[in-house]
C-alpha cells in the first residue's frame, strides 16, 4: 500500500476551489487502488486549512510550514515537496492544473526524475497506473496518457472532479523544512490582489455563462450576467467581444484565454469557433443559444436553443428566478 498526495494550492492557508476537488478525486482513486490518501501543506497559516481538508476527507496532512514559501518564489516549495518524496516515495502525487500548480509540478518532476501529466480532465486507475485524460493541441486531439515510472505527477484541471463533503479526524506530521540560500534567489517583491468582484473567477467557476458578439453590443451583456447571477455563475467572453472591449481580457475563453471544465457552460450569441471550443470543450455539460442553426457550437453542445438570444436569455432568467423564488 502507498501513498497518493494532495498537494494543496491555497492562499495563506485558505485551500483553493481546485484543491478540495482534488481531495474527492484522491479520495476515490485511494479507495480504488488500496492506496493512502495524505494532504500536503507548504506555506503559512495550516491552522486557517485544517478544518476544510478533515471536512472534505484528509485523513492526514503532511505539513511544512515557513514564511520562506511565502516571500520567495516556488524553489523553497519545490524543494519541500521534492525532499519529502524522496523520503516517502508516494505513489502519486496530484497538484492543482493551474499555472502556480503547474509551475511546481513541473520542478518537482524534474528534481525527482518523474513524469508529469498537466491540463487532466478525468483520471481513472488502470492496475497500478493511471489513466488520464487530457485536451491537447488546442482542443483538437482529446488523449488518454499515461505517467510512466514512480510518482506520477498529475496536474487536475479545475472542476474536473466534484468536491465532496466526507468528514474526517485529520492527523498532522510536522515537516521541518530545509531552505537553501540557493533556493532564496528570488525574493517576491510584491503581491497585488486581483479585484475579485461579486462573481466567481472563470477558471475556478462550476457554472460559466458566456456571451459573444451576438450580443451585438457591450451594454447587451448585461443580459449574460443578469442569468450568470441567477446560476451563481461566473461570466466568460469569446475574443470577438473582447477585442471588441466589450469585456475585459482576463474573462476570455479559448486558446489565448482561459481553459476552462466547469459542470455547466452556456455559450450566448458565440459561433463555437475551433480556438473558442479549445478553451471550453471539456466542460461537462455544454448548452448553446444561437440563431443560426448551423453555428459550429450545436456540433458541440449537449443542449441547443435555435432562437434569437434577446428572446431567450431573458425568459430563460425569469423562469430560473421564479424557480428559485427570488
Ligand atoms: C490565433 C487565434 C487565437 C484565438 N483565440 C481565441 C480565443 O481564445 N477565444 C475565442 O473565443 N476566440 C479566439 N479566436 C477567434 C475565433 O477564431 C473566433 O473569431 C471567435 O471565437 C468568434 O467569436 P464569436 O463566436 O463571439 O463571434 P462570431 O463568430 O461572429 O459568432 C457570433 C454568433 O452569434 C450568433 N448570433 C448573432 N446574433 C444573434 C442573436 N440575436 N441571437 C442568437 N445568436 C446570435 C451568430 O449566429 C454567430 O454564430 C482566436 C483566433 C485566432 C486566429
């Protein structure tokens, strides 16, 4: 019986989204497999993570605290990680696919001679491997790969797994961690909060609604955010209504913006263009509302609305309202 980690993306001590997603999904595969599941802490303030990683099924958190993770940039954490499982050889080491995560799993690979799997969608166990599945070359090839060699590193995109309540005691194992000058030589200078706003962040977001230049005009958003409110949903953009300032950059999806997998997806008033499908195609549930009823998105789309969207969205967000009772 070995070992599979978690490897917790948090912000001084509060887990990320991503990161009690990854619990659920080593929690199953730990099951699966006859393997451990364990948590693992670098950073400050453990005490703000404990509660939530026992409530979503830690059974034990391996941690490593120091101000050091936090004033420079990721060698000290790659360091940590990397000397730990050396020591411990866990069979599986499972980190968050967004880009601070990715960043780390790609160093720790390469300090411990392991292969590293980025951007998985799905993961399934295949004897003592595990099977991954992942979109590449821009949304044009979806493949199933495996790490080869011992840990394999798998980098869990979010939103690909459901994460799941599962209440446990949470025993913790004090790492003391070995900081090198070598590993201090960048120092963070400064860091700026992004604003974060009323809606959720896109790429961490379960329900996405997103509109495109079928929405004609910027003030017309208002109509995909009125239903994203509704849905507690995050608003994503199609380039089109970004390079049209419509909306800002940082909410785009597709090739040069975002990747997202979210439960649910609604493309308002977007054609469904290849570099549009590349950000979007792995979402679970995809539902598209667009006049031409040969628009690329309805070869896409588990749900289609042919109609034209300043009809649909808002009769579609009175309805949600009058079901929720608001
Ligand atoms: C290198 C490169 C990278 C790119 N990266 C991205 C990227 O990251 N993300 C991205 O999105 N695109 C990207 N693009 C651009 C992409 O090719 C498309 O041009 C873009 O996605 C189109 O956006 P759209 O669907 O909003 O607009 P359009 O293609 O113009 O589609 C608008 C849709 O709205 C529908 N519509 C119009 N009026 C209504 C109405 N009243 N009711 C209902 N439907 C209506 C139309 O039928 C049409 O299907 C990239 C392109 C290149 C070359």
């Amino acid at each position: 019986m070995g070992e599979i980690w978690t490897i917790i993306d948090h912000t001084r001590g509060e887990p990320s989204k991503v990161s009690l997603q990854m619990l659920a999904a080593g929690r199953a595969l730990a099951g699966g497999m006859g393997h451990e599941l364990a948590a693992v802490f670098v950073g400050t303030g453990f005490d703000s993570a404990k509660e939530a990683l026992a409530a979503h099924g830690a059974p034990k958190a391996y941690v490593a605290e120091h101000e050091d993770f936090e004033a420079y940039h990721v060698q000290p954490t790659v360091d940590a990680i990397a000397a730990l499982a050396k020591e411990r050889s866990p069979e599986i080491l499972l980190f968050a696919s967004v880009p601070s995560g990715k960043d780390l799993a790609s160093a720790v690979a390469a300090k411990v001679e392991a292969g590293v799997l980025a951007d998985v969608v799905d993961i399934e166990p295949d004897g003592d491997r595990l099977a991954c599945t992942m979109s590449v070359f821009g949304g044009a090839l979806t493949t199933r790969c495996q790490v080869q060699g011992s840990p394999q590193i798998v980098c869990v995109k979010p939103n690909a797994f459901v994460a799941e309540e599962a209440p446990t005691e949470l025993s913790e194992e004090r790492i003391e961690p070995e900081i090198s000058d070598d590993a201090r030589a960048v120092r963070i200078a400064e860091r700026v909060e992004e604003e974060a706003g009323g809606r959720p962040a896109v790429e961490e977001a379960g329900i996405i609604v997103s509109g495109g230049r079928g929405l004609a005009e910027p003030e017309n958003f208002r109509l995909v955010e009125e239903l994203a409110d509704v849905l507690g949903a995050a608003v994503g953009a199609s380039r089109a209504a970004v390079d049209a300032g419509w909306y800002p950059h940082q909410n785009q999806v597709g090739q040069t913006g975002k990747t997202v997998s979210p439960q649910l997806y609604m493309a308002v008033g977007i054609s469904g263009a290849i570099q549009h499908r590349a950000g979007m195609q792995t979402s679970k549930t995809i539902v598209a509302i667009n006049k031409d009823p040969e628009a690329p998105i309805f070869g896409l789309c588990d749900f289609g609305v042919v109609g034209d969207l300043f009809t649909v969205v808002p009769a579609l967000t009175e309805e949600l309202k009058k079901r929720r009772g608001a």
